[in-house]
C-alpha cells in the first residue's frame, strides 16, 4: 500500500507538472523575476517556520547518530536562509535563455528555418541532505521556464516540505502556474524509482550528491540522465613547471576546499623535478593537514607518506588526503589520467608551450587547464551564474551547468505552402 | 559460453575503440577525408565481395519467410553500394566540427576559458536490417573524430561483416587507427545488453530502428542514450487556413514517402472548415490509396472513412493510413497534439497570423512548421547535410542529428598560475 500511494503521489505530481510546463515555456521574463523576488522576501519572512522544521531534523538526525559532517550539511541558520535568498536574487538578475534565437537560416526553397531555445520541460532532481539544492534548484529551473520535481533525502524532508511550501506559495503569488515546483514528500524508495521511469512526464533527470546516488539513478533509470559530480582531478607537475607556481596550485587545489569535487584528488609528478618538488610541497601539505599517499619514489621522497595503494588512484577523497605519484615522462601521466580521471577538471603546470598544447588537446575532460588550480570549474568562477552541478558526462552539457544547460532547443520553421518533391 | 563470449567480444570491441578514440579526437581533418574517400573507393571496387555477401542474407531472410518489405531493405544492388559511396563522398565535403570555438572569454583574474568543441569519444550504434545504416554511420562518426562500434540486425549480419571489412581495411589504409570501427558479429541479445551496459568505454547510444528496439534500448541502457525516430506527425488544417495550401501540404505530408518518421499520421481539421476541406482532400487522398480513419464527425462528411479508435490517434502507422480527426477548436488541436504526438514533427496551416505564432511557441516539438509539409524535417533538407537519425528526445541534440550533434565539448583553461582565493 505504502509503495503504491507513494507511486501515485509521484504519478499525480508529474502530470500537474507537465501541465505545468506548458505554461511555464511561455512565462515572460518579467513574471520568473517577480516570482524568484518573492520566493527569498518570502524565505527571509518565513524563515522561522523553516527553522523549526529544519530543527526537526537536525533532532530525528542526531537521535538516529548521524555524524557532525552530515548533521552540519542539513543544519539550516538565518545566515544559511539569506544565502539562498541571495542565490535566488542573483538568478532573478541573469539573462533569460528562453527565446534566444540560436540559428538562422533560409533554405533554397524558401523556407526560414529557426533555432530557437526553448525550456526543457520538466526537470527531475534527485539529491541528498542539503536543504540549499530545493532553493537553488528550484529557482534555476524557474528561470529557465521549466517546471520541477524534487526528490531530497529523507533526512531533510521537514526542511524541504517548509522550503517548498514558502517558496511554492510566493511563486504561485507571482503568477508561476500551480504545479510548476513539486516536492516528492514520501521517504519510500518507490517514489524515486518511479521518477526515473517516468519518460511521458518527466524530460531530463539531475542526480546530485555522492557516487553511490549518481550510480543508483544511472542504473535505475530510463529517463535521460545528466550525471553530475564525481571528480578525481589531477595536477601534473611537468618537468618543465614553474616550481614555485606548481607548488601554490597544488596546496590550492588541494586544500582551498578539499570536500567538494574539482579539489585534485591525485599529484603526478615528472620524475626529472620529483626529489625537488616534492621536498618542498609535502612538509606544506603535511601542515596543512594533508595525509600524502604515494607510490614508491614519492615515499623515498618524502617518508612520511603512506603507501598507496591501486584503489587510492581511483578515489575521490573529498577529505584532506592526496595521493601522489611519480610519473617517468608526460605520457605516462596523460595515461594515468585516462585510466583513473573521471573527466572532470584536469591540470598541468608546465612553461612549454608544446607540453600545454597536447595536454589540452589530448585530456578528456569536462575542463582542462594550463597553469591554474583545477578549484575553478564552477559556474560562478567560469562567468556563468550560478550552476545546477557540473556534468562529467559527454551528452546534452559538460562541465558548469547553469540556465542554458537547462534549456534545449527546436526548430521553427516558416513556410508559404512548400512541399517536399 | 556462448554468451560469455558475446559480452567477452564487446567488452573487447569497446575496449580497443576507448583506445581508437583517443587518437580519432585528433586526427587532422584532411586523414578523415582522405580515410572517407578511400572508403567510398573501396566500396565500389570491392562491390561483388559485398553482394555475394548480401545474397546469403537474402536467402536467409527468404528461407526464414520475411516479408517482401523487410527483404527489400536488406537488399544490396550496385545502386544501392554507389549510393553509400556517394553518402561518403558527401561526408567528406561537409566540414570538419571537431576544434570549433564556440565561445571564448577572458575572466578579471587573467584566467582565458576557451568553449572548444571536441568529439563524443565512442558512439554505439544499435540498428536494424538496412545495410546501409553500417556504411552512413560510419562515415559520419569518422568525420567527427568518433570511434563506433556497430550492432545491426542479425539478418543482415553478413551483409555488415562485408561492408566493414571493406570499409574499415581502406579507413585504416588512410590513416585511420585500427579499431576505430568495429562491428558486433554476434547475433547473441547479450552482446546488444552488454553494449548497452558498458559505461566506461561508450559514451553514448543511438538506437536506429522501430518503436520496439528504441524502447530496448531506453529501457535497458545505462550508457546515455539518443532516440531517434517515432514519428506520430499532425498537420492541423486551421479554421483560417489556405484551404489549396492546406490539400497540397497534407497530401505531401502523408504520401509523399509514407514509410518514414516525418510523415503525417493523423489529420486534425478545424470544424468551421471541415466539411468544405474534407470533402475535398478525402476522395484526393483515397485516390492516392490512403484509407482514412475518422472521428464521428469525419464519417458523416467522408462516409467511406473508417472508425477511428483511441488507438488510432496513437499510431504511427509508416504506411498510407491517415486517422483524422474534426477538433472544435484551435486548443483542441493543441490538446490533442501535446496527448499524442511524440514530439517529431508538427505543422499548422492557417492565414493567421496570431494562430501561426501561438502555435510555435505552445507546440513541443524538435520542429514546428506554418504552412509547409512535415516532410523536411531531414539533416539535408534543413542544410546540415547527412544526418545520423533524428533526435525526438530533448537532452543534447533535437531533430535532425548531423556531424555537429556527434560532438560534445569541453573547456579549456589558460592560466598564469591563478588559484582560487
């Protein structure tokens, strides 16, 4: 019984979306504006209604003893509720993709041919314990003319109900038609996994969260999937680098924020500047608090790292932990990186023009970089505006993914009676 | 084993394509033109090696009692070969969309992002009984730095282990790195399932075929998945329509080639003009062989029309059956296309020029038309050149799908040795 309500719920609420959609693909500008503005005054007026929910969970959170790192990702403060307020001002203040006229051509026959961006539809998001992703989510999509689903963890239900409910109400107000935001408010598996195979009323689906989500709605699904996340980036040290540079890139893109997924998981080092480089950067990555992993050279190198092990080149860590290896030429790093990279965000440090030449050319990732930290793959450093979650697949978008990856496209086509001979 | 070995020889297959594709991404523009000329070449030259090879499918097919219609798309002639060849020869003259810049910018911090486009890396390829897709396929993904991997129908396995031993001999005869074109020789469902499945060495899936092999292929994919194809097309003949216009559009649309996706399934009339057009284009239509299946209000004007059922407005039928239907108004209309239709290809024909612009902006589509046949919806039609299928789902590519829709892109960074504060 439980699984077939929570089927039904799912059912029902896709259908008002698609409804939805239709409406919402012709929305002007000027109404999505209105209605992102009054979804943060609405969160800022209401936000305590949202903060006992959101206690709620933190409690049930801690009585289940959940850790601190996941207790803080669902805790929501004032401070938290005016960030995403922010965050929906800034998205009521980007350009509206819907409309643009992509292409344009006429056709010897006559006819005029246009490509013209359109909205998706309806957007499915499937994410874990941070309440942030229902506001962001919910308002990108707005903006983009789509209408969507959301289907949180089940540790932030409370949180998201709340959310859904202050912000739903004040878009509503501002004319976004009923049924355009959605939250999937039943905790059964069920409920997802009828999500992911609803292809008649759902478009696009948007796992966000750890490897194990993304790898359960890959598997799951049948409605098409953009994958986000998963980044085990590299910096390779050439043997033609700027030491000192590498250096500064390395503790950055390693410690600026080691839990989030362009942070570099793995160092390779050339072998002709390995001894001189790593003396230097490991005893600053050790008082960091970066525990090394690394193969044998590096160990000779520096002793204190701990042996690694195959597994540690195919980890994403997210934690203060790199793993380190020393490579005998450029080759074999572009080959480690093909092996074990998740084509995210690749980086070199080199001071030859050749060496950067191939390794963009020939590294297969969402973004790859020539003397930067591999930190900056994200929508707000790129100059998009705020992003949904980075694709590391090849399909729809790679990379940032912000209102334009939110949109397709269709043909128009005007005619004056041509028939085809 | 013997499935073993089927899921062993894809896993093989994909494996050394990964390899291939790295190569493919960078091959010069003049080795894939070169490598497509000599295929055409060698197609011609080697003609008797590939009919002999046909005629064995032939009597297979025959032996095993396949319809005359299925027999005919299996079948090889020398026409059919210079027609491949010369689809080759075109891919050739089509230019190259692998290094485009899309978009370039520089960021206040110096760091100069590059949007560059770049190949899919491993297009799979899932068809069935024309030879011909083998050949198109090929070309195409070649000149757009993809390896392939192919799987067509068992009847025409043959035939396709001929076409790509020639093939792909000249490919790598011209340059092109060995395992860049492979060919699935098992006719074992497992192979197609373990294709479907192997998401670290295929980056994409385009199922060529009917309703059930797509349906397949969505269901059962992990491996993003394009689909091409159902056709459930509706020209609706509006109230302020041309009525000549409106017969010479739906007579196109529906008889002009009735066996492919943009062709005209269903009919909807407006009913201030229903008697007048239907009395006219029915008896034209009937002329041409077409049997028509009408609504209530459509037999009582064309008495020879069959009874539509729920089910007709569904089908699509790619033969000369048109189900028509009298809608009260220009909403039903739009109702009953966004019900049924698959999103394809759809047209109105009206003199208005408020009904021509809401139906554009309303109507979910790949292509809308004003006043023109559903028929061009066609990679040559619309000026892209050749075309791999025709997309009817919305991520990544929409309608017709040519060189440029076989490619992804990523970023690429330029630094001075920027890190993120």
């Amino acid at each position: 019984m439980a699984i077939a309500s929570a089927q039904q719920e799912v059912i029902e609420k896709a259908k008002a979306a698609r409804l939805a959609a239709r409406e919402m693909g012709v929305l002007p500008t000027s109404a999505k504006d209105r209605a992102l503005l009054a979804m943060a005054q609405a969160l800022i007026g209401r936000q305590h209604f949202v903060l006992e929910a959101n206690s709620a969970d933190v409690r049930a959170a801690r009585d289940a003893g959940l850790s601190e790192a996941l207790i803080d990702r669902l805790l929501l403060s004032e401070k938290r509720i005016a960030g995403m307020a922010a965050g929906l001002r800034e998205v009521a203040g980007l350009p509206d993709p819907v409309g643009e006229v992509i292409e344009g051509w006429r056709r010897p026959n006559g006819l005029q041919i246009f490509k013209v961006r359109v909205p998706l539809g309806v957007v499915g998001m499937i994410y874990e314990s941070r309440p942030n992703v229902t506001v962001d989510a919910a308002g990108l999509c707005i903006k983009a003319g789509n209408a969507v689903i959301l289907r949180g963890g089940s540790e932030a239900l409370q949180s998201n109900v709340a959310l859904v409910r202050v912000i739903a109400e004040a878009a509503h107000g501002a004319g976004v038609p009923k049924g355009a935001l959605q939250l999937i408010e039943t905790a059964e598996r069920a409920a997802a996994q009828q999500l992911m195979r609803l292809n008649e009323h759902v478009d696009v689906l948007i796992p966000r969260g750890g490897e194990g989500l993304i790898r359960a709605v890959v598997d799951n699904a049948t409605v098409p999937v953009i994958e986000t996340g998963v980044g085990n980036c590299h910096v390779y040290v050439d043997e033609f680098a700027d030491l000192e540079m590498a250096e500064r890139i390395v503790i950055n893109a390693k410690c600026q924020r080691p839990g989030v997924c362009n942070a570099c998981e793995t160092l390779l080092v050339h072998q002709a500047v390995a001894p001189e480089f790593l003396r230097g950067v490991g005893p600053l990555l050790v008082e960091q608090g970066v525990e090394l992993r690394g193969c044998p050279r590096t160990r000779e190198i520096v002793p204190g790292a701990h042996e690694a092990t195959e597994q540690d080149w195919r980890t994403e860590y997210l934690d203060l932990i790199l793993a380190v290896r020393v490579v005998d030429s450029f080759e074999q790093a572009l080959a480690h990186i093909a092996d074990y990279g998740t084509r995210h965000s690749e980086a070199i440090v080199t001071r030859d023009y050749e060496r950067a030449q191939r390794f963009v050319e020939l590294v297969d990732a969402a973004a790859v970089y020539v003397n930067a930290s591999t930190r900056f793959t994200d929508g707000g450093e790129f100059g998009l505006g705020a992003e949904i979650g980075i694709s590391t697949q090849k399909l729809h978008a790679r990379g940032p993914m912000g209102l334009r990856e939110l949109t397709t496209y269709k043909y128009i086509v005007r005619g004056a009676g041509q028939i085809r001979s």
